[in-house]
C-alpha cells in the first residue's frame, strides 16, 4: 500500500510517501521565523504551511517521478495541534484524494507519535509509553497497537514548553530544548535544587509550571553570566530527568499491583532526542528487563513520517473520512478514522 501524508499540527510542515516499512521520500520544513517571536505564532504558522506544502508535494512528485494515481491512500494530521495549521494540511490532503478519487484518512497526532516506535522495533507488550513533546507530556499504557490507555499527563506545561520557558527566562533563544541541552554540558548540575511537583503523588500526572516560577526567581536572584547559564541549565536538566524517571518507576510499581507486567518501555516525541534524558532513563533501567525503544531520529519531532506509519498500522480498520473536520484538542482513544 503506497501512502502519502502530511503534518502540519504546528510550526513543522512535513510530507511523506510509504510504501510498508519503506520511507520513498521525507521531507520536513522547520519554521525559522518563530525565533524571533521566542514562541509559535499560529498565524505565521499557517501561512508558512500554505506557503511550503504545495511546493514541497510538487518537488516530491517531481524528483522520484511518481504518478498520484498509484498512490492508494492520502492521510493528514487531524489533531490534535493548532486549529489553522491542521486546516491548512488537511484541506491540502483532502484535495488531493478527491483528486485522484482515493481514500482519505484522518490520523491523531499523538497515536502517531506513539505508533512511531514500531516502525523501526519489535515491540513487547505490554508497553509503557512516554510521550515528550512541546504541546504535550503523557504516559500510556499500550497492551497491543490498537489498545492504548492514556494513563497520566502534565496539568500544566508541557515538558518542551517547560525548556522553551526556561531558556527563555535565562536569555537562550527559541526553541530552547536544544539550547538548554548544549548548555547543560558545561554546567555543574547539583548547584541549584528545584521543585519537583507532583512527583510524590500516587498518580500518573505531572506538573512543570511551578519550576519555570522558581527559575524566575532565580534569575531574579543571581547574575545572569555565562557560568549561571551553565549551572542553571545542568541543574534543570537533571531535575526534569529525574521527574520522569520517577514517575515512572512509580507507574509501574501501580501497574505490577494490577497484574500489568509492563515488558518495554516506548520514549516517543521531539523531546526524547534530549541524550542526557535518554542516557539516564537507559541506565535506570538497564539491569530491570525492560527494553527500551526509540523512533528512528526522523520520526521523533513533527513528522509525516509517523502519519503515514499510523495510517498504514490502522488502515484494515479506517475508512475513508472526507468530511473529517480537524479537531485543535484530542485524544488518542478518539479514534479519528475509526
């Protein structure tokens, strides 16, 4: 089955052409122009969207000289993600399967990202997924590809938007999960000691606001120098990494007392490209049978590449959906093509 996707939730316009477990072509366009701003702007977001898709999909055709009649299905991400950019892809999407008179599937953003790592693993279930990215942060218990059970969430920020406000707060520019990271790397990581909210309550959620809050006052405290840079951005790293690890040993003590013998461990989203996180959750868990999977480096932030690996895992149990309407805030047991 030849798929053909988009994504276009937020500020990264991306397509994709598969063919089962072969990526023909990817391609993906990282909006620059929100760095000035030091955040998504949604209207420029859209716009950029608009102004990238049409060119990027003639490119693609061009290029590997395929004919859009063979191609059996389009996707597109439906939500959740801003409500201008999803328009923007979906309609795009849409278009073209009317087009060429070929099905059209709506796919969940999240289900994508959390399908993302059995694209390139064998997956053991049950698995524990941990879903890190700007807009979200989750955890999910999947007993198979098609049961997935959201577990907890941040009630607050999420734990890419914790970084970006972070970075922000201390003069890094956006987006400041990679500025942080590089940062950290000179940094003395016990200097400062934060918060940990949330961390000892018996549930799955989590909570970031209340650190951007103490770094606040910090900055207020201290001099803003390159060592403070340094130190404070080692020091939130480690604190944000031993928040996750935490929560979840503490899931799966829950888990085990229900009978759930979780057998892997799935670290999905733009945020698990952060190597100190991945280091520390690998050697946490190195010595308590728990395997641990990651997608391949394309499939972690926004993509279309993980569009098109939901719509091909799902596809025996979608249907064409034309009239599918994007939805700015959802759920994964919102079955969008179901």
């Amino acid at each position: 089955m030849l798929v053909f996707a988009t994504e276009t939730s937020c500020d990264e316009t991306s397509i994709c052409l598969m063919e089962g477990r072969n990526i023909i072509e990817h391609i993906t366009f990282s909006q620059e122009i929100h760095k000035k701003h030091g955040g998504v702007v949604p209207e420029l977001a859209s716009r950029s969207h608009l102004e990238k898709i049409q060119n990027m999909t003639s490119y693609l055709f061009n290029t590997k000289k395929i004919d859009p009649n063979i191609i059996d299905v389009f996707a597109a991400t439906c939500g959740p993600g801003l409500i201008g950019s999803l328009l923007v892809g979906s309609t795009f999407t849409k278009s073209l399967a009317i087009s060429y008179r070929k099905p059209f599937i709506p796919i969940n953003h999240l289900e994508g990202h959390i399908l993302s790592t059995s694209f390139n693993n064998d997956i053991k279930f049950p698995c524990l997924v941990l879903l890190l990215t700007g807009g979200h942060t989750q955890i999910y218990l999947m007993k198979d590809d098609k049961n997935i059970k959201l577990l907890g969430e941040s009630v607050d920020d999420a734990i890419g938007e914790a970084f970006d406000k972070t970075a922000k707060l201390i003069g890094l520019p956006y987006p400041g999960g990679s500025e942080i990271e590089r940062e950290a790397m000179g940094g003395n990581e016990n200097k400062f000691i934060l918060p940990k909210p949330l961390v000892k309550e018996k549930n799955f959620n989590f909570s970031f606001s209340g650190i951007k809050t103490h770094i606040n006052l910090l900055t207020k405290k201290n001099k803003i120098d390159k060592k403070f840079i340094k130190d404070l951005s080692a020091s939130f790293q480690k604190n944000i990494t031993e928040i996750l690890i935490e929560k979840i040993e503490r899931g799966l003590e829950r888990l085990k007392l229900e009978n759930e013998n979780i057998k892997s461990l799935s670290v999905v989203g733009g945020v698990s490209n952060n190597k100190y996180i991945k280091n520390e959750i690998e050697n946490y868990f190195i010595n308590r049978n728990i395997e641990i999977y990651y997608p391949l480096k394309e499939m972690m932030g926004d993509n279309a590449a993980m569009i098109a690996w939901a719509c091909y895992k799902n596809y025996h149990i979608s249907k064409n959906n034309i009239y599918f309407k994007p939805v700015p805030r959802m759920e994964v047991n919102n079955k969008l093509n179901k």
